[in-house]
C-alpha cells in the first residue's frame, strides 16, 4: 500500500466520516455508561485487554489467520457488563495498537473509530435478532448466549472487514467486493474462535467466580509461552529434518558425502530398520545415550523409550511404519546407559521410498529446558521455604473444590493456621532459625492431614490446610487436636529447644458459602475469636459467629459517621477520695446510641475503633467534649471546683503527631489548668514502644497535664519501666479489685501495687469497687482513690451535674456534724 492513496480527496472524506461516526458512538457509550455496575472486576478486565490483548494473539501460520486476544476480551466485556463499556474499551485498545503501528494521527483515528462502529453494530445485531439483554453472565454456555455470541462475532467480522476493505479499495481505486475477498474472507475463523474463547470466559465467571478467572489466566499464560516456545523449536526441528533429509536423498549418490553429513550432524541422528533395529549412529547420539555405536546394534529403538511413553510411541510409529504418515515428532523420555532419564525432541520420517527404505531418527536432548521449565511451574505454585502450597495453588484448589461441592455434594474443610507470638523467635533467635522451625511446622502439618489434603503457607507464619470429605462433631475435633498436639511438641533447631503454640480458625464449608473469599473471611473471623480467647486455641466457625461478622461489619461502616450523627455521646464515672470523700474527678467514657440498634457497648465499637484506626476520631471527640464538659462544670460550681477529668488516649492515638497539640489546643479553647486533665494510658503501648512512648509522656506532662497508668497488673513488663515513666496515678485493674476479699493472692497484689505506688510517689485508684467490704480494705491498704458501682454507674451530664451538686452539700453538712471524716459513714448509700 503506498503512502498516499490515488484518490487523496475520496479517502479523506472517507476516513474523517468514519471518524465522525466512530465519536459518535463512543460519545453515546459514554452517556449510556452503567457506571453502577462498573467495579473492580470490570477495571481488571480492562487492564488486562489494554496491556495484554493490544500485544498479544494466537497465530496459525499454515492458514495465515491469528486469534486476536483484545476482541476476546471486548466480547468477554460485552457478555458480562454490556454494550457501553465494551465500545469504549474496543476504542481506547484500537488506539493503543494502531499507534504501534502508525505515527498518522488521521489513521490512528480511523483505526480507533472502526472498531467501536463494528462492535456497536455488532451488538445492535445480537440484540436486535436474538433479543437479548446486554448481560448474559447468568446465562452460562446456554443456547441463547452461544447464538448472541455468534450473531456477534460474525457482524463484527462483516462490518470490521467491510469498513476496511472499502478504505484499502479507495486507496488502490479497486472494488470493494474484490479487495474483501481477496484479503478477508478467510477471516471469519479468528473472528469466530475470539467469540466463542469470551464466551468460555464469561461462563466461568459466571460458574466459578472472577478470583477463578484470575487463577486460571496465571496457568493460560504459562501454557501459551511454553506452546509458542515449543512450537518454534518444533518449526526448527521441523527444518531441520526437512533439510536432513533433502541432504540425505542427494548424499546417497555420494556414500562419502552422506557419511560425513551424517556423522558431523550436532543433532543425534540414528537409521533405524523397519523393526525398530538401530542400523547406524553418529557420534552425537552416542554422546547422548552414552552407548558405543556397536552397543547401539544390541539394542531396539523401543528398548530406550520410557515405559510411560512408550505406548503412545508405538501408535505413532506404527503409522509411520505403515505410511499412513509422513513424519512423527515428539517430546520424548528416554533412559541412558545409566538409566538417567533424558528427555528430547525427536522426529522419525522415512530416508527414502524405496522397498529396502530406512527410517531416520533425529533425537535432541532438551532436558535442561524441561528442568527449567518444570521449576518455573513448581516456583509458580509452591513456597520456596517449605515446599508447601502456595497462595495461587491453594486458591485454585479451594475454587475447584467449591465447584465440585456444588455437583457432587461432597463437603470439606478449612483450617486457618497461626503460630502465636512467631514474631519472638525472629526477634530473638534470628531469621534463619525462624525460616528452620517454619519448615518444620510445615512438615509435621503434613503428616497430621491426609495424603489428599493441600497444605499451603501463604507467608509468614500463616499456613491454611483444605482437608477434603466431611469432618464434623468427634472426629474434627479429634483432628484438630491431633493438628495442635504435634505444632505443640518441642523443635530442635540449630541446637536450640523451641517451644511454640499455634491458633486454628476453621471452616467446615456449606453451600451458603458461594465464593472463596466467603471461606476465607469466615476462617480469618473464627482465627481471630480463638486469638481473643487466649490463643493455643481452635474456634469452629458456626452461624452466631457469621451473625456477629455481618454485626461488626456493620458497626465499622456506620462507625465513621457515627460523630457527625450526634449518636456519640459521653458518660462521666466519678472518682472518689476514699479518704475524704469527695469527689475527685470523672472518667470520661465513650457511648454510641444508635438510632435502629440502640445503646451499643463499648465493648463491641471500641476494639473496632481500635482495628479500623477510626479510634483517632473517636478519641479527639472524646477530648474535647470532656474538657468541654469540665469547663461548663467549672463555671456552675465555680472556679474552685478542682474536679479532674480522666480520658483514655488509646494507642493509636497516643502516636499520632499531632496529638500533643490537639491536647494543648483543647486545654486553650477550653480554659481548664492543665493539671485537671488526667490522661489515661494502658500498658501494652508502653511494652511495645516503650523509648517512644516515654518522650511523648514527657512532652504531655512538661504540657502540665497529669498521667495515668490503666489497668496496672494485666501487662507483661510493666515494672521494668515504671521507674521511668512520667507518671502519676497507677490504676489498679478491677479483675484484682473485685477478687480481693475472696481469693487471697490479688488481695496481696492489690496491697503490692498500693504499697510501689507509695514508694514511687504516685496515686491509687482502685477501679471496679462494687461493695463496701472491698471498700473497707482498700481504706486500710492506703489506697487514695476509687471509682466503681458502689459509688455510681457512668451517668449522663444531667446527672452526673446532680451528682456533684449532692455530694457537695452531703460533704459540707458532714464537716458542720463532723461525720465526713469517717469513710463509713461518708460513703453511705
């Protein structure tokens, strides 16, 4: 085709109204867009057909034809979403390829308008004759998606050629009819194979699941490289053996010229009788079996096949023996001199016709290429620590199983595998010993499961095993504990004993679970119960846990806006002078009132808050309202009211940056002294960040606030650090305090902690006093605060403010009597 065409002013116009036509329907695609059923999915194919499709298509040489990889995807686009996104995304592809192609912005155009224009009217086609709607995904490999599915690959095949026929005619000034047949009629083939490769796509969409489509591409692709791989080797050793024997036929006028040929080949080349007798060998063959030419002569060609191969070896050659082909090429697998497997390429054909006819075999030894490429499938689907399963194996195997329940009823189960507290090996004992006790962990999983089952490590120290067949009631459990029992024993790694325990989240699967990613997030709900709970544990998931699982999901959706929504609110607990009886401060605690689910406790939201990071938030709010609070109680009561306010700064917000000045910008707005805001801080940041922490507890105080410890007792190492922290108040836990007076070791812990405090110069507060005996003793023990339902529940503004304005007046008419000074009596109901 030359650079400029005959009649320049025709193919002008020609190429500008299929341009204009093509925006015109790209811009109906777009105001036609299904924007709500666009997704992640729909994003993902189209990736893929933009990068891949526009690079990528199958060729068939012999017939001069190739598959088109972006059309398949168009279609398969088409088939699940509709017509609009699938002209947009057949015009944006078009563009991409053709600018490989071309550097003319009008062609480049053109070639962008054609192929939006042909699938449009291709589209219309199907809706139009079959009467369909544009998503067919439900509707699988049934009668009426094979036939839309026809209907458009045979218009888009008619309308794509004709409108670019009709540009090449008018550049040649030929007819049009003419330059179609000449060039397109043979193209129906491609056009057809893409449509019906979609519709293959789309049905296993539709069976499987996308995750099941992603799963497979990963294998359609290996199988694609590794058919384009061998078929060129194929075509080389198809020319090669066509050039052996065109050589051979002309040396065999000449027996010297043959023999030298024959005996220099860098192939193995070997004649072979009609009955499989080896007649003669070059030395590259002898190289490859290890056999002299003189124990070749003792030996068949059949003798040296690899018994798995052979019947299919004897078929083939049997047909070439009986001419009923010409030629016989395959990979096969032979065993040398030292019975070492080999694998080759080879190819046997007849020398020459004649009735004394020999059979030359050509053999090349490409074992070096098997083993690569059977470590590049093995890496592709096993951990390279463990050898186990990995992710993309153990999903393909979760995904078959899913639809083979759903035929055959079969049921199975999932384990979800967790070492608790693996991070300490690591930090203490080193990476490398880690990487050793994983692979051990892996192993002994292993020999728990069946032979069937598939254990996989997904990274780190999780491992997930899909145990086939129904495992219910005695004899899961009796699994499970055989599971855990070996994690459990001692490893002997690189001379050190390890110990370590191990939490199991497992999923016995039902038809409710319509996916994979169903299966997975129950397993991961049911490993997070069984870590709650205390790890070392397994949690079966069942159906209350789903209930909760949709609760909390619910709760973190609407958590967000909860603030906004004035369901927020605060409820004040006070703190009591237990020597005094005053009121010393209150804790601000945060409450959500939901409109349809009503009072929500803390203890649903907060973890959540604590998960989602929305705790950030959360806690701001609570800050300011607390203060906020405080300074309005501070202007009824009066200045002198020194009354703190405690509030819980949880550890994600402790390490926020812009904690200290959100701190000091509430005390400023407010104007509350400093020293009446106590922040409550709990243990467990102090253990995991103890330096940082540290600096910012003394950034707060050097602020004037005062500092509490919460929950003094639960943690692991608190005592290593209390001497240096900046704090003022230890909160005793009231795990201790409401055991105190029944079981005698918290009661010596209570009166320990009291007693560091004293030596530490720090406050008390016994938190959960319930009855006035716990409060008698905490009076002896020196305690110097308390809080708890003995004295109050949390309480609203209202009256909490009631409160205050009570004790006030008890405390002052109990100084005139002169009873205050007698805990008994002041703290009486």
């Amino acid at each position: 085709m030359s650079d400029q065409p005959k009649n320049s002013f025709l193919f002008d116009a020609y190429t500008l109204s299929v341009t204009m036509v093509g925006v015109v329907v790209c811009a109906y695609a777009v105001l036609s867009f299904p924007f709500q059923r666009a997704g992640s999915e729909s994003l993902v194919l189209a990736l893929l057909s933009i990068l891949v499709g526009s690079t990528v298509s199958i060729g068939i040489k012999r017939a001069r034809l190739s598959v088109s990889v972006s059309d398949v995807f168009t279609i398969l686009v088409f088939l699940l979403y509709g017509i609009a996104p699938a002209v947009l995304l057949s015009a944006v592809e078009a563009f991409i390829s053709s600018s490989r192609h071309t550097k003319d912005v009008r062609l480049r155009l053109f070639n962008s308008a054609v192929m939006p224009i042909s699938f449009f009217l291709a589209f219309l086609a199907s809706r139009t004759l079959v009467g369909t709607s544009d998503v067919l995904t439900g509707s699988g490999l049934g009668k009426e998606a094979l036939l839309t599915t026809f209907v458009v690959a045979l218009s888009h095949y008619l309308v794509n050629t004709v409108l670019i026929a009709a540009s090449s005619a008018i550049r040649s000034e030929r007819p049009v009819h003419e330059v179609w047949k000449e060039q397109y009629r043979w193209m129906i083939v491609p056009f057809l194979a893409t449509g019906s490769i979609a519709l293959v796509g789309a049905s296993l969409i539709s069976a499987a699941g996308f995750v099941a489509f992603l799963l497979v591409l990963p294998i359609v692709g290996v199988v694609y490289f590794t058919y384009l791989s061998h078929h060129e080797k194929l075509e080389a050793v198809t020319v090669q053996a066509e050039q052996a024997e065109t050589h051979l036929r002309e040396m065999t006028e000449s027996e010297e010229r043959f023999r030298s040929a024959f005996s220099n080949a860098p192939i193995g080349i070997g004649l072979v009788s009609q009955d499989g007798n080896w007649l003669q060998v070059n030395e590259a063959l002898c190289g490859i079996f290890g056999f002299s030419e003189e124990e070749f002569r003792h030996r068949s060609l059949a003798d040296l096949v690899h018994p798995e191969d052979l019947i299919q070896f004897l078929n083939e050659i049997g047909k070439v023996v009986q001419r009923k082909k010409r030629m016989f090429q395959a990979e096969l697998r032979y065993f040398n001199r030292n019975n070492i497997e080999i694998w080759t390429q080879t190819s046997i054909s007849w020398l020459n016709a004649s009735e004394n006819a020999r059979l030359i075999c050509q053999i090349q030894d490409i074992s070096a290429r098997r083993k690569a490429e059977e470590k590049l499938r093995h890496d592709a689907f096993f951990d390279s620590l463990t050898d186990l399963s990995n992710y993309n194996y153990f999903m393909l195997s979760l995904s078959q199983s899913l639809t083979r329940m759903r035929e055959t009823n079969d049921g199975f189960s999932v384990v979800f595998v967790d070492l608790d507290r693996f991070k300490l090996v690591n930090d203490s004992l080193g990476h490398r010993v880690g990487d050793r006790l994983l692979a051990a962990v892996g192993q002994r999983l292993k020999k728990c499961v069946p032979e069937e089952a598939v254990v996989a490590r997904f990274g780190s120290d999780e491992f997930y095993l899909l145990i086939e067949g129904r495992f219910e009631g005695d004899d899961l459990v009796s699994l499970l504990d055989e599971i855990q029992k070996q994690i459990n024993l001692v490893y002997n790694v690189s001379g050190q004993e390890i110990s370590i325990s191990s939490s199991f989240g497992v999923v016995n699967v039902t038809p409710e679970h319509k996916a994979v990613d169903d299966i997975m997030r129950d397993a991961d709900t049911a490993l997070h119960i069984a870590k709650k709970q205390g790890r070392g544990r397994y949690v079966i998931f069942d159906d209350e846990m789903r209930d909760r699982a949709l609760h909390e999901v619910r709760l973190e959706k609407e958590l967000g806006g909860a603030i906004e929504r004035n369901e927020m609110h605060l409820a004040y607990q006070p703190i009591m002078d237990l020597e005094t009886g005053e009121i010393s401060g209150f804790e601000a605690l945060a409450r959500w009132n939901h409109p349809s689910l009503g009072n929500i406790p803390p203890s649903d939201f907060i973890p959540i808050a604590e998960e989602t990071g929305q705790i950030v938030k959360l806690g701001a709010f609570v800050l300011n309202e607390a203060c906020r609070q405080l300074a309005a109680w501070r202007d009824r009561f009066g200045r002198d009211l020194n009354l703190t306010m405690s509030v819980n700064v949880s550890p994600r917000q402790l390490l926020q940056p812009r904690l200290m000045s959100e701190v000091l910008e509430t005390i400023e707005r407010n104007r509350i002294p400093a020293n009446l805001l106590k922040l409550e801080i709990t243990e467990s940041v102090i253990v995991d960040n103890s330096d940082v922490v540290i600096s910012i507890l003394k950034q707060l105080r050097a602020m004037g606030t005062t500092l509490s410890l919460d929950d003094f007792g639960t943690g692991y190492s608190s005592l290593s650090y209390l001497h240096r922290l900046p704090i003022d108040t230890l909160k005793i836990d009231r795990s201790f305090v409401s055991q105190m007076t029944t079981k005698a070791e918290s009661e010596e812990i209570v009166k320990t902690i009291i007693v560091l405090a004293k030596n530490l110069e720090l406050d008390t507060v016994a938190e959960g006093i319930e009855t006035a005996e716990q409060l008698a003793a905490l009076s002896v023990f020196g305690c110097s605060l308390g809080q708890g339902y003995y004295f109050s529940r949390p309480m609203d503004v209202a009256s909490a403010t009631d409160f205050i304005e009570t004790r006030n007046t008890n405390f002052i008419a109990g100084i005139a009597d002169n009873t205050a000074c007698d805990p008994a009596v002041a703290f009486e109901h």
